[in-house]
C-alpha cells in the first residue's frame, strides 16, 4: 500500500497526534492529563549513516558524528512513544549545545519552550505495522533529526 493510502488511513485521533506541527511533547502529556515519563534506552556518540546525513543535508562523502539518544516515553504504564534524536556535532554549538544534556527531559519542553513550531521537513514511516515520523528541525541554521514511533499502547489510550 504507498504511503499517501497508509496516512489517509489511519484513525482520526491518531493522525492528530502523527501530523501535528507543534510540540509533540506537549500534546502527549495532554492527552494523558500528567507529565511524561522518559526512558533512556541509550545516549551517546555514533556516526551518522548515509541516510541520516542526506537527510540533514550535510555533506555524504565524509564521516560525521552525532550525540544520539534513544528513549521511550510514557504517558501511562506502557510506552506510547519509541523516539531517537540525532544531534550532529556541528549542530550542538550555542544554545543548542544543552540538548546533549537532556537526560530524562523530553525534548520538547527545550525545542519549544519560546515558540510553537520550527521549520521542519518531514517524511513519514510504517514499521511493523505502526506509523513513525522522521523530522527535520531547523533551528537558526542548525539541523537535528527526531525520529518517533507511535506504539500500539498509545493508539489502545484513546479507548480508554
């Protein structure tokens, strides 16, 4: 099935949730009517893949590192959110340099905290059988990648 028929598929509370352009951060602990638990899977450095760097726009031909970390985040007893964010080196300078000290923090409380949306670029995944987004953040110049999939517990909240 292509993609646009995977996205026009999916159920209305959901795709609230996959397409919104604000902080996701912000909208999971509405619905779960309490902060976020964050769970770190792993942090640390990692070269970028092909892919990842043609994402970022950043140049193919040479190695790149990052400062990745993966997490699950809670909104209840079960994880609702699998998510890693990739911070390229060149791009953790200035105000940016404190994402690498998130740990427990959801991203969004620091991505967002003065404004609504970013620029982003954004491109959409299924991964046995659930929906992911990959996002492209571009903060005064600087690029960081968020990937996160939306697990079968999160889609099971709405019926509760």
């Amino acid at each position: 099935m292509p993609m646009d028929e995977i996205l026009d598929h999916l159920p209305p509370k959901l795709a609230d949730f996959v397409f919104t352009q604000g902080s996701l951060t912000a909208r999971l602990e509405a619905h779960s009517k309490k902060p976020l638990k964050v769970e770190i899977i792993h942090q640390g450095y990692q070269p970028l893949t092909f892919a990842q760097k043609s994402q970022l726009g950043l140049p193919l031909n040479r190695p790149q590192m990052a400062w990745v970390r993966s997490v699950k985040l809670y909104g209840d007893a079960d994880a609702w959110v699998l998510a890693k964010s990739i911070f390229p080196l060149s791009s953790l300078t200035g105000s940016l340099a404190r994402l690498k000290a998130l740990g427990a923090t959801p991203i969004g409380y620091v991505l967002f905290k003065k404004r609504q949306q970013l620029p982003i670029k954004r491109h959409f995944y299924r991964y046995d059988g659930q929906i992911g987004r990959q996002t492209v953040y571009d903060i005064n110049g600087r690029k960081i990648l968020i990937d996160e999939l939306f697990l079968a517990a999160f889609q099971a909240s709405f019926d509760q």
